[in-house]
C-alpha cells in the first residue's frame, strides 16, 4: 500500500484559489469537487450532494491523507471528510467562509457547523469575528486572513482605454452591482470589468449596462490574473460585514491597489494601498476618482501590504503546520 500523502483539500465549488494556495503552500493537493448538471435548485440538491459525496470519499481513499482541510460552505462537504477520518484515522480542519455563519441559507445547518468544528483539529476563518463564533461553541479556531496567492501564468489581455478597473465578481446578494453600474455611468472615462458567471444575474442589469463596462462572464485561472495584471485597479464591494474580500488580497498580491468597501475588518486588513468607500453611488464614484487621481501612491502601497502580508503568512503557516501535523 502506498505511503498516506501530507494534506488533501476538498471543496466543493468550481474554483476557490484560497484552497488551492493553502493546501500547496502546507505541502499538499487541492481538489474541487463539483457537480454543475444537478443545479442547486432543493429539488436536485439531494442528488448533487450525494454524487460530490461520494466523489469526495473516493478521492480520499485513493489519497490517503494525514490531514484533509475542507470548505465550508457548504458544511454538509464535512460529513465525507469526517467519516473517512473514523475509518481511516488523521485529522480534519475546516477553511469556513464567513457565508458559513451570517449567509440565511446557512443558518438551518448551522448545527453541522458547531458538531463537525468541535471535533476538527481547527476551524480556519478570516478574522476574529467569526473565530469568537467558533470558540463560543467550545472548538478551536485559527485566523487566517488571507494565503499568498499561487497564481497560474497570466496571459496577456488587451483592455481598452487608458484607465481600466476590475470589478471582481460572483453574483451573490451580498454584492451592490445595481450600485456599481449606476456609478460607472458617472465615471465615463474609466473603463470597467465586472468578472464571474453572471447567468443568474438580473437580465435588466445585463441588458442596460452603460458603455463603459463590460461583463466578462467566468475567466480560467490565466485570463482572470492576466486582466488583473493589465488594469490600474481592482474592486470589490459586499454589503455584509465581517466578510472578507478574496478577490481583494488576490489584487495585492498582485500588486494592484483595491477600491472596497468602509467596514471595520476591511479598513484593519487592507489598510494601505486601499480606497475605502461607503455603498452610495457618490461614495464609490469618489472613491474610483481618488484612486485614479493617486494611482501610482496606492500602487506602491500595494505593494508594500503584500509584502507585509507574505511576512505575515509565514507566521501563521508555522502555526498551521504544527498545529495540523504534530499530532
């Protein structure tokens, strides 16, 4: 039989680059589980999860990990990883998300979230928030605010325009697009991107977008880094607190400066290299002016808080990996 392999990462999602970078920067293999023809309508949810179950278990079996790090949400991803734990013996940790906790469709299973974290190695999250959450429940919680990108080779995209921004999306409620474009019609001489599969977004908002924007729809890993890399500046704006901006720390780490929203835990993160605004229209058209007033300031910003951030992982990646693999 061959020799159990270091960590294995399972989510169950299309692409999520913050399993990916930690489970290759704690020495192991992420995978993405994900099964598209079922929908997440309730109707076929039983059969998507059943199938992303039962993948998730033979890749485990076929892995044989020490350690296996899952995401949540969904938290029902949990119950494949803790029944082979039972069998097969090591250790499980869960990267939960802040959706896990304040997303409504969440909070029915919320009891899945406090049994599968009490009995997990740790419960990663983003910041201290979510982590007196999972402490209240008696189980032990790591902050990780964000990992160090591994990004695939950018290609090389073609923008138009002098000044281009990247509106960094996925389409969930949390997200003020309607806001957004209204604000891109008073900015007419920058150039914008929204990313992500906008199939569930509203057709009127598809269908009355201004000029200067342009929907992508989703970018394989190399598109999306590549537009990154050739625009003056990313955005990212949620209307929920305690949420953190994965697409914002991939702009850092990047290089790139980030125009998002006015919260406690994002003014704390990204506190240089950052242009903070409220969800008005008049606040984000303030804040996308500023940013390209100063874009060589809030550039070399950026570029200090990777730095910053990269010295800050290495601390925290010692504290994963002893905490995962001294057992």
């Amino acid at each position: 039989m061959s020799e159990r392999c270091r960590l294995t990462a399972i989510s169950w999602a299309s692409s999520c680059s913050r399993s990916d970078s930690i489970a290759q920067r704690l020495g192991g293999r992420s995978y993405m589980v994900y099964s598209p023809v079922w929908g997440s309508r309730y109707a076929t949810i039983i059969f998507k999860y059943t199938f992303q179950a039962l993948k998730t278990l033979w890749i485990l079996f076929r892995t044989r990990p020490e350690v296996v790090l899952v995401m949540a949400p969904p938290v029902v991803a949990c119950t494949p990883v803790w029944i082979y734990q039972k069998i097969a013996g090591g250790s499980y940790a869960i990267d939960a998300h802040t959706a896990a906790f304040l997303d409504p469709r969440w909070r029915p299973v919320m009891f899945l979230q406090k049994f599968f974290s009490r009995r997990a190695a740790t419960t990663i999250v983003t910041n201290q928030h979510l982590a007196d959450i999972v402490r209240s429940w008696g189980a032990h919680a790591t902050i990780v605010t964000d990992v160090p990108i591994c990004f695939p080779e950018p290609k090389r995209i073609r923008i138009k325009g002098e000044c281009a921004m990247v509106f960094v999306s996925s389409f969930t409620r949390d997200e003020p697009l309607e806001t957004f474009i209204e604000a891109v019609r008073r900015a007419p001489e920058i150039q914008f991107y929204v990313t992500g599969d906008y199939r569930d977004a509203d057709p009127k908002l598809l269908a009355d977008k201004p000029g200067n924007l342009e929907f992508t729809g989703y970018l394989p890993g190399s598109e999306y880094v590549g537009l990154v890399m050739c625009s003056s500046a990313v955005i990212c704006l949620t209307t929920s607190d305690h949420t953190m901006q994965r697409g914002a720390y991939e702009a850092i780490f990047l290089g790139k400066p980030v125009i998002t929203s006015n919260f406690k835990l994002l003014r704390e993160v990204f506190h240089r290299g950052v242009v903070h605004v409220d969800i008005t229209v008049e606040d984000i058209v303030r804040g996308i002016r500023q940013m390209r007033q100063n874009l060589d300031k809030y550039t070399l910003e950026a570029s200090e808080l990777k730095q910053e951030r990269l010295k800050e992982w290495a601390g925290v990646s010692r504290q994963l990996q002893q905490l995962l693999f001294s057992r």
